[in-house]
C-alpha cells in the first residue's frame, strides 16, 4: 500500500471511530440530559437498551427524574367519555354541574344513553406502546401564527389538533391544511369536514343535547346565547371530553386556578395524555405583547387572556413550565 493509501484509509477509520462516538454520546445525551456524560459514557448499562415507554427520542410519559410531572401527571383517568365511565362521582358531578350553574338541567344519564345511539362509543387512544411514536400538535388560535410559516411542519404531526372558530382557509401557510381533532362547544362550534373529529367539551347537560340535537333534528337552538341548530361534523367521529378529566386538568394542573380551564389548555392536557410527543403553536400572545386571534387584524379585538372565567397568565406559566422541561415543544411564532 502506497503512503497516501495508508493515510486514506487511517483517515477513514478515525472518522468511522469518532462518528460512531459522537452518535452514542449524543444519543445518550438525549436520552437524559440530567446525566453527567463523562461519568456514565463508557458504562453503558442495559437499561440504555432498552425500551422506553414510547418508541420517540422522548416520551412525555417517562415520569423518571421529574417528580413535578409525575406528581400531577394521571393516566388512569381518560381524556374521554364513554358509556361507562360517565357514571361520575358524586362530587365530580356536582362541581361539572356547578361550572356553568345550569337551571332544570335533564336527567344525565338518560342524556348520556341517548348520545351513544347517535355517536360511537368507544375506548380510543389507549395503545401507548413502546413501539409507539404519535406526534401530535396543538394549534392554538393567538396572532403570533401570522406569518410564521409552520403550516407545513403542524401538517406532518399524527395528529392536528385546533380549536374554537380556528379556520385554516386562507391561512394555510401559517397554520396548516390538516385537523384529525377540533375541540370546541356549543357556542364556539363550527362546521367540520369528514375526516375531522369533533371533540366536544360538555360543561352541562344541555351541552351533550346540543350535541345529540345539531347532529340529528336540530331542535336546539339555543343555550346561554344562540348557538349553531346543526352542525357539518362526521358522526362516526365525534368525542366527548370527559368531565372528570376536565375536572383532573383542573385540579391536579391548575391548582384549582380561575373557574375551569380554557379550551387552549384543556386541548393541550388533552394531546398530552394521548400522544407520546406534543409540539403547541400559536400559544401566547404576538411580539408586540397583544392577545388576538391570527385571523383577526384588529389586536384589540378578541383579546381571549382576560375572559373572566380562566386564569391565562396561570395556564401559560405551566404551559411555559412543561416546555422548560421538554415535555412539549413550544413555537412562539413571532
Ligand atoms: C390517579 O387518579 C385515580 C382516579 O382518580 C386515583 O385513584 C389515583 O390515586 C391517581 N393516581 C395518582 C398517582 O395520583
Ligand atoms: C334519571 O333516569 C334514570 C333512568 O331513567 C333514573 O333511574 C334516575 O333516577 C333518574 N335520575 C334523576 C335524578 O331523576
Ligand atoms: C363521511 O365518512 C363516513 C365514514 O366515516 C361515510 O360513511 C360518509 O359517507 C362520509 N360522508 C361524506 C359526505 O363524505
Ligand atoms: C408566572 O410565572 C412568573 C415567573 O415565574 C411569576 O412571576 C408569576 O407570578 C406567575 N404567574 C402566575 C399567575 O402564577
């Protein structure tokens, strides 16, 4: 071998060495930057092989080494209803009753038999595996998506969660084409296309007829405001957010802040509890520091912080708090 060939194929050999050293040091790093590298690098034991609770790089479902996530982070109650956990506890029920102060409200259980003859039901979204790796992302409504151009990284999620009056037409290249989840209520409702479920958040009985009404006779057409009589939505794929769920985000997330929490955060607690990764856009306010929704122009109009019933600056600390510990991903747009 000539010396130039020698050195060549050195060359290459340091290369391959270093390369695969950096990959196992990054990767380790990733896996718990709380680790001291030099310490554990060259002992790498069987656990580093083994599988996590999901199959991501991270898993919001990994409780090790963060008692503040673990402490409040519940799987066993789920984000949805069905038949037969809608039997709520006494005390649940009262205080779901309590949030909107419904008057002569029906009898709940013979609304909740009614709704399951019109929607499915079904228990979903309990595979968590470590093969698993559901990516979701949860696309608020604030003015800082104007111009942010996320439209196609929201698009490659699993899952496209929006809210409220979210539109996307029009505002495609900022906000995205796709929504696999619209979670809404009554007076915010909108209509939906086929491949959209619709996740409706009851906060009184009169919200689940409302439901079982706009998707079939329409003969409500009013609850505290005048509300949509029926509603564009695939029946096959419509949700109930549960309101002992409602009631954990509540409690267990908010420190029982404000007087129930947004459909901002309760979407997110939502994702979170479903999908093993969650990116959240269009949280918080614009650069210039103004609340708006990103399909208004006025920044005045619309301000959704300060709505009486929800604790904003509270939701947004734990919101800011679950990025600082990477249990989501943050885009603050601009
Ligand atoms: C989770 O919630 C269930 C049902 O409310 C409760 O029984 C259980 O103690 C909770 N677990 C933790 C770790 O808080
Ligand atoms: C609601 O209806 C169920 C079944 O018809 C009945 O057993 C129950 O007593 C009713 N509850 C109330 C509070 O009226
Ligand atoms: C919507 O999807 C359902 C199946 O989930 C199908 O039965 C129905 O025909 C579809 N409707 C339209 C308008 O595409
Ligand atoms: C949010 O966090 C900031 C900084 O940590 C703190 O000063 C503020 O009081 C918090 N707000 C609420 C409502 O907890």
């Amino acid at each position: 071998m000539s010396l130039a060939k020698q050195r060549k194929v050195w060359t290459f050999a340091l290369l391959f060495c270093s390369i695969t050293f950096t990959t196992i040091l990054f990767s380790y790093t990733f896996r718990d930057p709380s680790l001291y590298i030099f310490k554990h690098a060259f002992q790498l034991s069987d656990s580093f092989f083994s599988k996590g609770p999901c199959a991501c790089r991270q898993c919001i479902a990994e409780l090790e080494g963060d008692p503040w996530f673990a402490e409040r982070f519940n799987q066993s109650i789920h984000p949805l209803m069905t038949r037969e956990n809608s039997i709520l506890p006494e005390e649940t029920f009262r205080w779901w009753q309590w949030l909107q102060a419904e008057r002569q409200p029906a009898n709940f259980s013979e609304v909740v038999e009614e709704l399951f003859q019109v929607i499915p039901d079904e228990v979903l979204y309990t595979d968590a595996s470590p093969d698993r790796c559901r990516t979701c992302a949860v696309v608020g409504n604030s003015g800082n998506l104007k111009g942010s151009h996320y439209g196609s990284l929201i698009d490659s999620s699993d899952f496209i969660i929006r809210m409220n009056q979210a539109p996307r037409s029009g505002f495609e290249e900022d906000v995205g084409t796709k929504t696999t989840h619209h979670v809404m209520y009554p007076e915010s409702a909108i209509d939906l296309d086929n491949t959209t479920s619709l996740v409706l958040i009851p906060f009184k009985t009169l919200d689940l007829q409302w439901i079982i009404s706009a998707l079939t006779t329409g003969t409500i057409k009013q609850t505290y405001v005048p509300v949509m009589p029926t509603i564009k939505a695939n029946k096959n794929k419509v949700l109930i957010y549960n309101p002992a769920f409602l009631k954990y985000v509540y409690e267990s997330w908010l420190e029982s802040r404000g007087r129930y929490p947004s459909t901002g955060f309760l979407s997110l607690q939502f994702a979170i509890h479903i999908c093993d990764e969650v990116s959240v856009f269009g949280f918080g306010a614009d650069q210039y520091g103004n609340w708006h929704h990103y399909w208004e122009d006025n920044h005045l109009a619309g301000a959704f912080r300060h709505t009486g019933v929800h604790d904003g600056d509270y939701e947004y600390n734990v919101t800011l708090l679950l990025a600082d510990k990477h249990k989501i991903q943050m885009f603050k747009g601009r």
